[in-house]
C-alpha cells in the first residue's frame, strides 16, 4: 500500500515537472489553454505537497514508535540510531531524548549522555525520570574517576533531591536516590539511603532488586557499626 502511494506521488511530481516546463517554454497544450491560466496546476501542486507532508508525518510516526519497540525489549544498542534520526526531525520529544541518554549511557558515551539528558531538561527542566538519569550518570562518572568521586556525587545528590522534591512518591527516582547516598560512603548517608529504599519498597513491593539493594544498605550499615566497635576497643585497651 505504502509503495503505490510513493508510486503515484512519483507520478505526480513528473506531472507536475512537465507542466512547469511547459510554461517556462510558452508552451501550449492540445487542448488550447495556457498552464498558467489553469487551476488545475495549483491543484496539482496542492496534491503534491500534502502528499509529500503525509508521508513525512507516517515515516516520522512509524520510527517513534521503533524507538518505544526497542525501548520495550531494552535494546538500547538497537535504539541509538533510530533516536537519532528521529530527533532531527522531532528535537522537543523530551521522552526519545531521554532514551537516546540512556542508549549512550549504556554504551559508556557518558558525555553524550548527559548532553542528551539536558536537552530533554531543556524542553522541561522539572522533568523527574530527566533529573534521575542525570544523576545515575554523574553517578557513573563517579565510580569511574576516583579523584573526582565527591565533585561527582555532590552533583548526583544534587539532581536526585530535586527529583525527589518534584516526584517523591516516585520508587525508581528513591531507589537512585538511595544509591547516591550509599555511594557517598558515610554512616549519616547510609541511613538516608535506607528510608529511600524503604520508600522505594512500599511503593513498588515486588520488585526484588529493591529488596536486595536493602540488604547491601543494611550491611553497610552493620559493617560501619562493627568498625566502630572495635576502633572504640583498641582505644580503651
């Protein structure tokens, strides 16, 4: 169906380039009328063009929704060049933005990521899952450059507080949130993680990685406690 429909546009722009030529040259027709003289030219013209927009408004629908497709299935790999294709023609669809931030992330293009990220933030700054993914990132950047680990996690708290102001009853933005503070490596920080995953557990309670991500909070928390003790035992003896 589609290829008869780009078969006759085919044949209409000929259609139309004949005449064109046609009145450039003065020409007149069998029929004894001047192209220019008749409407049936803008009529043509007219068929051609919301033919032409048709088919870009189809092509256009039909890669958001392979974009949604390989973000069902999490082909992030799959996902990148579709976005991009499709965000030169659709640049303030924040969401594929947001996709195509998190197909970067996944292929470690951190910086193309967040650039990604900002420009959905750009179309809207108190875009929460734009401010999470923001964080997750400097998070990531944390992890992978030791010396710039609290520059970075400074910045990953930072967005993560203001995603959790906007969306608070969000699992998904507590659950990074209490990975930012368990990254931050102090006890005060680890109990903050452990009311988000908390939170992060009630409003999503079959979700067991939240479960898990619990236990790692808690025996952190254990640890620190038990490192305590005996700091506190070699000092009194």
């Amino acid at each position: 169906m589609r290829d008869m429909k780009r078969i006759n546009i085919i044949i209409i722009v000929i259609v139309v380039v004949v005449l064109t030529v046609s009145v450039y040259l003065d020409a007149k027709f069998p029929w004894g009328f001047r192209v220019l003289e008749e409407r049936y030219f803008l009529y043509l013209k007219g068929r051609i063009l919301s033919a032409i927009v048709f088919f870009k408004e189809e092509d256009i629908e039909q890669k958001r929704k392979l974009i949604l497709k390989y973000d069902e299935q999490d082909d992030w790999e799959s996902l990148m060049q579709p976005a991009e294709e499709y965000l030169k023609l659709v640049p303030q669809d924040k969401k594929i933005w947001l996709f195509l931030a998190e197909s970067y992330k996944r292929s470690d293009r951190l910086i193309d990521a967040e650039r990604a990220v900002e420009k959905a933030l750009e179309l809207d700054a108190k875009f929460p899952w734009g401010l999470r993914l923001l964080a997750v990132i400097y998070r990531t950047k944390a992890e992978q450059s030791p010396q710039l680990k609290q520059k970075y996690l400074s910045k990953a708290q930072l967005k993560i507080e203001e995603a959790l102001k906007i969306a608070p009853d969000d699992a998904y933005v507590n659950i990074e949130a209490a990975k930012v503070y368990l990254a931050q490596d102090t006890q005060d920080k680890k109990i903050k993680a452990l009311k988000a995953v908390d939170k992060s557990l009630e409003l999503k309670p079959e979700e067991r990685y939240f479960l898990y991500f619990k236990g790692r909070i808690l025996s952190a928390i254990l640890s620190e406690k038990l490192n305590n003790k005996k700091r506190h035992s070699l000092i009194l003896n």
